[in-house]
C-alpha cells in the first residue's frame, strides 16, 4: 500500500497512546527495552510524528537510555534533553555535506567535527538525530542552530534500508531512523542485543505496514 493511502487510512484509525501505531497494529508488546551506555536524543519533525510509517517512536521506546521531543526547535542541547549536556560530548547523525568531504575515506561509520577532521568514535557520549523526510530533517537543522555544535556521524551502510518498496528513500544509503540508530549503536560498541532489538521491532512494524 503507498504512503498517501496509509496517511489516510491513518487519520482516522485510533492510535496506541505509546507506540502511535494504529491500536489493532499494536507493537507495544513486541518492544524489548534495552539499555545502553550511549544516551540518544530522537528531534522529531511534528508532520513526520503523524506518519505511520515513523519508526521512531519504537525506537526510542525500545532504548532505555533515550529521550524523544516532537517540535520544532529548542534553545540547546540540554534543554531538549532536558538535563545537562555538553556539546563536545555529542553528535549528530549528519545527512549534509560536510566540509573536505572529498578528502574522507568512504567508511562505513565515521565520526568527525564540523570541519571533516576524524573523531574516536568512543569520545562521543550521546547521539542526536532528526526524524522527519528529507526536507522536514533540514527544517530541523537549520532551526536549531546548536547543533552546528556536535561532531557529526557520516554513515555509509553497505547494505539498502529494509523499507523496500513501502517506503522510499531520497538516497540508497539512506536508512529508515531505527535502522539509523541501530547502525550508529553497533559501531559504538553497544551490546549486541542493542541492534538486534531495534531491528526486530523495526521488521515487525514494516510486516504490519505491508498488511494494512
């Protein structure tokens, strides 16, 4: 089924208050909460929140040690968060081109700052990441001016999204937001049962997508 009868059939579908899924598509009992040692901040764009393709919300759901803000903008880093941060701790998982592009190796996962230089990846602390379409992700970039801050993580995955032909992406190397953080995590060095939990529940969200 395509994105725009989804959107409708959508909006007049009652919601799960927890996973925002359709109440008889219901995953809430299929999430495995698991913690990490990386904190996460999901920015969701509040169109791509009523989308019920947004895999965000079961992501955030599922790692413990995440916070997920729908809006627009917020004054800092700590006040999305809602606790106190430090901006060289974080990154943000980056979909722009970034300065010296041309002189970085193409990694599968790189972490580097604001002018392309290489990170350790263990330096970083905590994550951020926009959720939204491609245009929806920019509006959260550019009204958030303290994410010029964070280092950025480039990810080239070797391998195409999940969504298949449900959903498509502006880039091949583009990945759903779960498949994003479950990519980003793995090379952070989380636990195995981290990426294995996003990526059940994002398969189990696109089956339930491909049923309606």
């Amino acid at each position: 089924m395509n994105q725009p009868v989804l959107m409708e059939i959508a909006q007049n579908t009652p919601k799960c208050p927890d996973c925002w899924k359709p109440k008889n598509a219901c995953l809430c009992s299929e999430i495995q909460c698991v913690p990490t040692k990386t904190r996460v901040l999901v920015l969701q764009h509040p169109q791509e929140a009523r989308n019920p393709l947004t895999s965000a919300r079961l992501a955030s759901l599922t790692l413990k040690n995440s916070v997920h803000r729908v809006g627009l903008n917020w004054r800092s880093l700590s006040a999305a968060l809602g606790t106190t941060a430090e901006s060289k701790d974080w990154a943000v998982l980056f979909l722009g081109t970034l300065k010296n592009s041309e002189k970085l190796p193409k990694l599968p996962f790189q972490v580097v700052t604001q002018k392309g230089s290489p990170v350790d990846p263990d330096s970083i602390r905590g994550i951020v990441i926009l959720d939204g379409n491609w245009k929806q992700s920019k509006t959260l970039w550019w009204r958030n001016p303290w994410l010029l801050k964070l280092k950025r993580i480039v990810l080239n995955p070797e391998i195409p999204s999940n969504w298949g032909a449900l959903r498509k992406q502006p880039r091949p190397e583009c990945l759903s937001s779960i498949e994003s953080l479950s990519f980003t995590l793995h090379h952070l060095k989380e636990k195995p049962e981290v990426a294995l939990a996003l990526e059940n529940i994002f398969q189990k969200h696109v089956e339930s997508m491909t049923r309606q």
